[in-house]
C-alpha cells in the first residue's frame, strides 16, 4: 500500500505541486511525457486495486485540465464580444450625435428662412426662389402682382368667371320614366355605351336614397363609364377624382392651408364644389377607384355631414380665421357643401384594394355591375338640360305615389325575423329608410315594387352575410331561400337567390 501512497504523491505533486510553488511555467501542468514516466516506473509494482485508484487519479487530472482549457476558452470569447460590443456602441454614440447635430442645423436653418419676412402675410415669393430653387410659378400660383394678399387663388378666380352667369333653359318637363330611357339611347348613340334597361333604372333610382352611390364589380365592365356618361347627360361633365393608396385624410379631398407659401392647396374637387353653389346644374363626382386606400380614412367627414337632416348643416371648416378678400362664397372661413352634388365612387374588389366597411356600405347605394352590356341600335338622342331642382322633383314625386305597399312590408318584416333568428343580422333605421326612398323611386323609374326590393335587400342586408362563418350557415341558407319563395313566389327575388347561392359555393 506504501507504493499506491508514493505513487499518489509523486504523480499528483507533479501538477499541483508545479502551480503551488511557481517554480516552473504553467505549461509544466500540461508536460505529459512526466506523467507517462511515472506511470512506466510503477507498471510493475502497482496490481489490482491500486490500479483502480490510480486510474481514477488520471481521469479526475483530465478533467481538471479539462475544465481549465474550457474556462479559459470561454473567457476569451467574453473578453473579445464585449470589447466588439463596446466598439459598436461606441460608434451608434457618435453616429447619434451626428444627427442630433444635423438635426440641429436644419432647425436653425429652418428658423433663418421663416424669419425673413417682408410682409405680415409671409415670405417673398422671389426670396422663396433664391432658398429653393423652384420657379416663382410653382410656388404662388401664376406669379402676379396682387395675389400676395389672395390664399384661395383658384376660388377667387372662380368669383369672377361665375360673375356675369346667365342660366341656360333647362327641360323641366321631362319625366322620370323619359329620363332614364333617354338616358339609355343617349349612352348607345353619342358615346357607344350599352346598358340594360334595369341597369339606368337602378342607377338613377340610387340618386333618390342617398348622396353616395357605389359601383362595384369586376374590372372593364362600365362602371366609371356609367358615371361618366351620366355627366354628359345632364349636360354638366362628372368630376373624375382618381384616388391614390396615400390617401388618408380629408385634406386629399378639400386641400389644406400652406403655412409656409400662406397659399391654400385648392383640390379640383373642392374647386367644382365651390363652383357649384353659383348655379342649379347636376353635379356628379367621380371617386375613381375609391377602395385604393381606406375609404373610411379620406371620406369619414363627408359621410357625416351627408347625414345631416338639413343641408345648412352641410358645413366644411376650410381655414380658422378670416381675411378680407376670400372668396365669396365662404363664411368666416366655412365652405357649404352644395345641395346639387352627388358623389359616386367605384369598386373592384380584389386583393390589390382594401375592403369596403360597413359604416361606408350602410351610407352608400351599392351597384353591381358585373357584365358587360350588349349592343343594341338606337336612334340619336341628344342630352337633358335639366337643373337638380326638377331632378329631385321628379324623385320625391315618385316617392310619393308609389310608396311601399303594406303587404311588401310585413312580409319585409317576417325576412328580417327570419334573418335575426337564424344568423344574428339585423339592419337599423337608416338602411330601413332607404329601402322606402330606393323602391318608390325604382317604381317610378319603370321598374317593379318587388325588384326593387330584391335589389336593394341582396344589396344592402344579405351582404352583411359576408362577415359570418359561411361555413356554420351553409345549411340555414337554403332554409332562408325556401322562405323567401314561400313569402314573393318562387319567379320572384332573383337576385337575393342568385346570392345566397353564391355564398353557399364559397363556404
């Protein structure tokens, strides 16, 4: 047992006894032909047991040389990610403080240029050239002397080319079954439209329930054509407003007041809204793919304005205070949105556009136009001159002598239960008065009492199915068109069919 102790003792002073002592280099810790020597000198005496504690001797050496090399290991590359960590601090700091101080002379640059004015209204033009680099035209309108003092250069231009208007004769005799039958012929004969009978009636019918009228539908099937086609009718062009995706406020529709230029960015909308308070012509506005950015973004002031009961509450707040040469037609810097204008947008639904919300839907008239129309010959028919006075005439008159029959809305009634009670969709007050607006004006349009209501009930309250799980009523569907047959006949409400159809093939 003396040799397993000399053996211990002389094979593990080796090591320790190298770093205890210093005399010799760390590395003599790591001197294996020693270790081998030793375990060759006592190959002979060490047997059995002793070789068992001798091993265990070797394998706990291992693993504190081991430990060693994977301490130091780790260390190195601490050490080495802190000083890259420490660097790249280092240089985010100073990039930080470089742009803190460009930040810093542009502001100081900014107050320079802001406070060089020559006049209590702002900067002088040609001193905005120097700084910018821009014309003198493309900063303050036409350049003329006078127009420093004038923000509102188009609509002030607009006071005097309206000063001296002479309205034309307008056809105040014409009826509404003509006009939409003109209507038709004149879009087949002078601009090569063709379009349904039902399709004008639906149309024009929509001018009767609400301001805004929304058509939708595939690409290429007529639908800004439509609209477009409606303004040289009435002898007054729509106005095409292409909307664009960076639209998000209503300063894209009516413009906004330049602190800078002292000049207000009059939009062509806003121009022929303004325009059309000198006179009684149909204005039709054209919102161009109006689903390319969020409608409820842009247009949310409108549709509340549009719902107010009375049009001296149709009230735009342009610019907070007054100067003494603004356009006529403003009050105390409040603009009046004009009683003959109708606003219709246009849709294509697919993955390039955003979807349409309720809150737009339950103040729109939604139109379908989803074929294109088939020629047919008509003999030439010239345009309506007609003012909106007559026009809304001829609309309420057909309001008041086709209202909606008592048996059509109990039966109205029973589908809204049904409804209710099997899927949970209800429509409110709103859409409830435009079904009584949308109908009679249909009926007077030429149409039926029951196509109208199927138009206008596919339209606005089946469409609201949309936002269910089509899978969970894929069944109640055909409970709901068995009703229906049960309630108008099974000839009639085609089009609500023809969409619960539709709905039960996308579940």
């Amino acid at each position: 047992m003396d040799s397993v102790f000399q053996f211990l003792f002389q094979f593990l002073g080796q090591f320790f006894g190298s770093i205890w002592n210093g005399i010799v280099s760390i590395l003599g810790a790591f001197n294996i032909p020693e270790y081998v020597n030793i375990i060759s000198r006592y190959t002979t005496t060490l047997g059995g047991m002793a070789w068992v504690v001798a091993i265990i001797a070797i394998l706990l050496l291992v693993a504190i040389l081991g430990l060693i090399v994977f301490f130091i290991v780790v260390s190195l590359k601490k050490f080495i990610k802190n000083r890259r960590a420490r660097k790249d601090t280092g240089s985010l700091v100073q990039e930080v403080q470089a742009l803190n101080r460009e930040v810093m002379r542009l502001n100081l640059e900014k107050d320079k240029i802001l406070s060089m004015k020559v006049s209590q209204i702002g900067l002088n033009p040609n001193e905005i050239s120097e700084l910018t680099g821009e014309e003198l035209e493309t900063l303050n309108g036409e350049g003329e002397e006078g127009e420093d003092d004038i923000r509102f250069l188009k609509l002030t231009q607009l006071d005097k080319d309206w000063e001296n208007y002479t309205p034309p004769e307008y056809d105040n005799d014409i009826t509404l079954p003509e006009f939409c039958d003109r209507f038709r012929l004149f879009a087949c004969s002078r601009l090569g439209l063709y379009y349904d009978i039902s399709m004008i009636r639906r149309f024009v019918s929509a001018f009767a329930s609400t301001r805004l009228i929304v058509l939708q539908g595939i690409s290429g099937t007529g639908k800004t054509s439509l609209a477009y086609a409606f303004g040289k009718y009435v002898c007054n062009d729509s106005v095409i407003t292409p909307v664009q995706p960076s639209w998000r406020d209503r300063s894209e529709l009516f413009g906004y007041f330049n602190e800078f230029t002292k000049k207000y960015n009059e939009t062509a909308l806003l121009c022929a809204m303004y325009e059309a308070n000198f006179n009684e012509n149909v204005y039709l506005v054209i919102l161009d793919e109006m689903n390319i950015a969020r409608v409820e973004y842009y247009f949310a002031e409108m549709l509340s304005i549009l719902e107010m009961p009375r049009r001296d509450e149709w009230i735009v707040d342009l610019v907070p205070s007054t100067w003494p040469n603004d356009p006529k037609q403003l009050d105390r810097g409040k603009f009046t949105v004009p009683p003959n204008m109708w606003y219709c947008g246009t849709i294509n639904n697919d993955d390039s556009t955003f979807a349409v919300t309720d809150k737009v839907y339950d103040r729109a008239m939604p139109i379908n136009i989803d074929t294109k129309g088939v020629a047919f010959e008509a003999p030439d028919t010239p345009p309506v001159v007609i003012n909106y006075h007559h026009f809304e005439d001829i609309l309420n008159q057909a309001k008041a002598e086709n209202p909606i029959s008592d048996e059509i809305l109990n039966k109205l009634a029973l589908v809204d239960d049904y409804i209710i009670s099997h899927f949970r969709v209800a429509f409110g007050n709103r859409i409830m008065k435009q079904i009584k607006d949308y109908v009679p004006a249909y009926v007077g349009t030429g149409g039926t009492e029951i196509d109208g209501l199927d138009y206008i009930l596919a339209r606005k309250v089946l469409r609201k199915f949309e936002a269910l799980n089509l899978s969970y009523i894929r069944d109640e569907i055909d409970g709901l068109i068995a009703y229906m047959d049960e309630l108008f006949g099974e000839e009639n409400m085609g089009e609500c069919k023809d969409y619960l159809l539709m709905l039960k093939k996308l579940a």
